[in-house]
C-alpha cells in the first residue's frame, strides 16, 4: 500500500508536469496571460488564516507570494491527488488505463474548480466554452500522464 501511494505521489508530480506544460503551450500559442485565479485562491486563504502576505514589505512582495505559493499549492493538489490515485487504482485493475486518465483528469479538476468556486474565486456556470478548454485540456493532460507513469512504475 505504502508502494502504491509513493507510485501514485511521483505520478501526481509527472502529471502536474504535463498539466504546466499544456498551460505554458496554450500562453504561448494563444499570447494569454496566466490564470490570476491561484493567486486570489491564495490571498483568500491567506486572509482566512490572518496571515500578512507582504509580511510588512510592499504590495509587489504579497503578489510575488501569491504567485509562488499558487504554483506549490498546484504542486502539492497534483501530488495529493496522486497519492489517491495510487490508493484507488490497485482496487480497480479492470478499468482501462485511458478511462482511469479520464476520471483522474477530471477528478483532478472537479476538485481544484471546486474550492476555488466554494472560496468565491471563479465559478464555472459563468464560463465561456473558451474557459472551459483552457480549464479542461491541461486537467486531462495530468490524468493521461498521471495514469500512463503509475503504470510504467509497475509493482
């Protein structure tokens, strides 16, 4: 079990690759700027948790906090969200490993979709078809790297 979460955490990693791989491609093809959207999920924890994100300094260091802790905060729901995969998918060995791709990408983004909207920072109903490919494109990218590495690691 141990071995399939560590498996399932280094493929959560491979995936958030691939899921900022597909985001920078998109930026570049399309001239987009980036998604301010983890930073404000990271000013409204921040106030929630009574923390000062400029720490006293200027308004330029709480942005560049917000920018760099969005990014880890990434980091850390890819590689959660592998540890779960690699929990679940030895229960489930008959499913097909596209299908599996599909329902961790879209699980993955049900998810981080979700406490931003529950947090008030975005919300989905609102989008334009548009947003939702940006949204989704990068989201199946991690679950087809993510599920594609959990099996190359094998047992």
């Amino acid at each position: 079990m141990a071995h399939d979460v560590i498996r399932g955490v280094a493929s959560g990693a491979l995936g958030t690759v691939a899921l900022n791989i597909t985001t920078y491609l998109d930026m570049a093809i399309r001239g987009r700027a980036t998604s301010p959207v983890p930073g404000q999920d990271v000013e409204t924890l921040a106030r929630l948790a009574g923390v000062d994100l400029s720490g006293g300094g200027s308004e330029q260091t709480a942005d560049n906090r917000k920018e760099g802790i969005g990014a880890l905060l990434g980091y850390l729901t890819g590689c959660s969200i592998g540890a779960v995969y690699g929990l679940v998918r030895p229960q489930a060995p008959h499913v097909p490993v596209p299908v599996a791709a599909l329902a961790v990408g879209l699980g993955a983004m049900a998810a981080t979709d979700g406490v931003t909207t529950l947090m008030g920072n975005s919300d989905p109903r609102d989008w334009s078809a548009g947003e939702w490919a940006m949204d989704i494109v990068p989201h199946i990218a991690y679950g087809a790297a993510t599920a594609a590495a959990f099996e190359a690691f094998g047992d």
